[in-house]
C-alpha cells in the first residue's frame, strides 16, 4: 500500500494493506466497502448540487424567498463549498483525513435536517451555507483517503473512474429525482433523502476507513489559509452574483477585483512561506498544471451546456420541466457506460492521451449540437449531449489520474484539494461567463448556438494547449 504506516501500529496499520488480494491486485471484499463508502460520500455531494434545482420555484413560494433571492439557495451552497476545499484538504493531511471525513458527514447530514426542517428564509440559506461547508470538508477527505488507500496503477485508476462515474451520475440523477421527489413529496424530501443518506455512510465509515495523515505535521499556513479562502470566497461570489445580475454591479466589480487580488498574493505568500498550504513547485509540475486546466475547462463548458439547453427544451421546444430531466436522464446511462471503459482506456492510452482525446470528442460533439432546430430537435439533442457527457466522464477521470500520479501521499489532500477545487471553479464560472451569450443574439435560440460554439471551440483549444503543454520534453 501507499498509506505512510510509519505513526500508527496494530491492527490498524495492518488494515491498511488488506485491499487487494495477494499477487494478483483484484479488490478484496472489504476494498470494496471502503470504496462503496467514499463513493456513496462522494455522489450524495454531487445529488446536492443539482437535486434543489428544479425545486426553487416550488421551496421560493413555500419560505417566501423571492425569485432574485432564490440564487442564493444555490450561492449559499457554491461559497463556502469551493472556497474551502484547499483549507480541509490540507488540514485533513496534517491531522486526520478520516476523522475529518467524519467530522464532514456529521455537519452535512445535520445541516441537511436543519434545510429539511427550515422554517424562514434564514434558517434555509443557514442550512445550505453549513451543507457546502460539510461538502468542502468531505469532498477533498474523500478522495484523499481514495488515492491513499488504493496503490497507484490499474487499482487506483478503477477506483478513480468508479468514483468519476457516480459524481457525473450524481448530477444528472439531481435533475431527474429533484423533479420527481418535488412533484410527489415536495421538496423538503430531497433534503431529507440527503439527511438520510449522511447517517447511513456515517454509519459504516468508521469501522472501514483506515486513518491517514503525514507524520511529521507540520505548522498550518495560516497566510496562505486566510488568502487562498478569501480569493475563492470573492471569485465565487462574484461570479455567481453575476451569473443572476451580470457584471454591471458594483458588489461584482469589486469583489471580483478582490478575489483576483487575493489569489495573486497568495501566490506570493506561498513563495516564502515554510511550510506552505499550496507547493508551488507541484504547480509547476506539467501534468499537475495543465491536468487541472484541462478540468477546469471539462466542467466548466459541459455545466454550460447543460444550462444553456435547459432554456433551449423549455424555451424553445416548450417541453416541461419532467421531461427535460428525462433527457438529461439519458446522459447519466450514458455516463454509466463510459465510466465503465474509462478505466480500460486509461490503461491503453494513459492519462494524458485519453485526458486530451476526451476534450476533443467533447468539443466536437457539442459543435454537432448546433444542428438542433427550432422544430423536434429534442432527439439531436439528447443523443449529441449524451456522447459528449461520455467524453467529459473520460475528462473527468483521466486528468483526475493524471495530477494525483507520482504526487507522494503526505501531499495527496493537497493534490485531491486542487482536483475538486478545480471542479468546483469550473462548475462555477462556465455560466456566467457563457451563459450571458444565450440573451445576445437577436433570440434565445440565436444565443444558445453562439454558445455551444464557443463552447466547442474552448474545447478543442484545450485539447491542444493540453497535449502540447503534457507532451514528454527531450533530453
């Protein structure tokens, strides 16, 4: 195993190496437990991203939240759930990633109940605010305890492309069972279900996780703490605020100019600090750099596109609310099925190959959207996005291979912290840095192909500054 032993002994220790069976590197029954239980943590985040998104109508006329104010059901979530990711994932490598995995299930499922249960407007946004904080704590925990408890190699890509799978799956499956849960139970349910979800994996957890951290624990950069959380506080607010409002507010102009300002001092804090949150000399390691770009823009243009044809079927082809769920229903069985090639792909062609080919079929099957029409083009649609996903999932977990491969394991929460802040970035800024486009053109179906254009194009650029930016140098 790759899990450092060397400050723990007993029973514990020896856990940590009963995940694959003697010789042959197949997953033991109890490796599959661990990985069920970091998975299931993992895809019940990713529902919570989504599950609300179709209940705002129904939950803003239930708290008498108004439709401007509804932005921040989402918001109160995005803020502290991207903002402190970096922050817990490297607390979770100086003192615990299990016990504060743990710690994050514990305050998710509490504020989940407190979302559930919410009364007014501020005990709502209270609780959402408090969820994104649980999933700042147990989204980098997570993975970190993945790529720390599986060996790098075929075991770790399997469980990488597993754990892709269900955080893709989770995504869509929100829109599909938001809808329906909200129809029939309303939507204080979806809550529930997330409540109900956190006790069961809390549950099992403890007994299956093995605890991990760096042994020699050295003092938090506090600096660079306050810094990096301050930059990504601002850049998520701003560009959330924006992506409701545009960036003619004020409140956006100069929180976006604090975000920016922060993040470059704490590029230069980490420069000089001791024992920094963030090494800069991983940063500049080429699959570390470009793996993370190459992310950023995977996540950022497929949440895009989503957005942009969810306007397009209820806007344009005037389908309900039930029935876009349902095509997107279809990208999350088409998710399924590439999550379970993924992995045989990465171990043909590497990450690096399979990262840039994901982002160039992703590119050029979301250009083949611009053949919908203002007729029946559910179908074209529905069968362009679902390839398209599929390429994305490859994106997904190839660059997730790709910038945590080598990184030694008192740095993976640092490693896993960039991968899922880079996620949760990118899922924040494709919107209202595209989105904006879809109200442009002379109508929304004008704006909608503006979009998918440069969306596709932003794509196929990043295939190719990844692959040149990747490629092996000569000696």
């Amino acid at each position: 195993m790759t899990i450092d032993t060397r400050t723990r002994t007993g029973p514990e220790a020896a856990r940590l190496h009963d995940t694959t069976a003697p010789g042959d590197g197949r997953l033991t029954g109890r490796a599959r437990l661990v990985l069920f239980v970091l998975c299931a943590a993992q895809f019940m985040v990713a529902l919570d991203f989504s599950v609300l998104n179709v209940a705002l109508p129904a939950l803003g006329r239930d708290l008498g939240l108004s439709t401007s104010a509804l932005q921040w059901a989402v918001t109160a979530f995005a803020l502290p759930s991207g903002g402190f990711l970096l922050l817990f994932g490297r607390i979770a490598d100086l003192f615990g990633r299990k016990k504060l995995f743990l710690t994050g299930l514990v305050l998710f499922g509490a504020a989940s109940l407190l979302v559930t249960l919410a009364w007014d407007p501020a005990s709502f946004l209270t609780g959402r605010a408090l969820q994104g904080l649980g999933a700042a704590v147990i989204v980098p925990t997570g993975m970190s305890l993945l790529t720390t408890t599986f060996p790098e190699g075929p075991l770790r890509d399997k469980a990488l492309g597993i754990s892709g799978t269900l955080l893709s799956l989770g995504f869509t499956v929100g829109m599909v069972l938001g809808g329906v849960m909200t129809d029939t139970l309303g939507w204080r349910s979806t809550m529930a279900l997330l409540a109900l979800a956190a006790v069961i994996v809390l549950c099992l957890a403890p007994r299956l996780l093995p605890e991990s951290r760096t042994p020699d624990r050295p003092r938090l950069d506090v600096p660079g703490a306050v810094t990096v959380t301050g930059g990504l506080l601002a850049l998520i607010y701003a560009l959330s605020t924006a992506a409701e409002h545009g960036f003619g507010g004020a409140d956006v102009r100069i929180t976006l100019a604090a975000g920016i300002v922060l993040l470059a001092a704490f590029v230069v804090v980490e420069s000089k600090a001791a024992a920094p949150l963030v090494s800069l000399p991983m940063l500049k390691r080429r699959t570390v750099a470009w793996g993370n770009i190459g992310g950023l823009l995977t996540f950022s243009m497929m949440s895009t596109v989503i957005f942009v044809l969810t306007l397009y079927l209820q806007e344009t082809l005037h389908l309900s609310s039930f029935t876009t769920g349902l095509v997107f229903g279809v990208q999350g069985v088409a998710s399924i099925l590439a999550g379970s090639f993924a992995p045989r792909v990465i171990g043909l062609f590497g990450p690096r190959r399979t990262l840039v080919g994901s982002l160039l079929g992703q590119g050029l099957f979301t250009a083949a959207l611009l053949a919908v029409g203002t007729g029946s083009g559910a179908l074209v649609a529905t069968a362009a996005v679902s390839v398209a996903s599929m390429f994305h999932l490859g994106a997904i977990i190839s660059y997730g291979i790709l910038v945590t491969s080598g990184v030694p394991d008192a740095e993976q929460g640092l490693a896993t912290g960039l991968v899922t802040t880079t996620q949760q970035v990118g899922l924040t800024i494709g919107i209202p840095l595209l989105g904006v486009l879809a109200t442009t053109g002379t109508s929304l179906f004008d704006g909608v192909r503006t979009v998918l254009a440069v969306d596709a194009a932003l794509l196929v650029l990043a295939a190719l500054l990844v692959a040149a930016g990747t490629a092996r140098r000569r000696a």
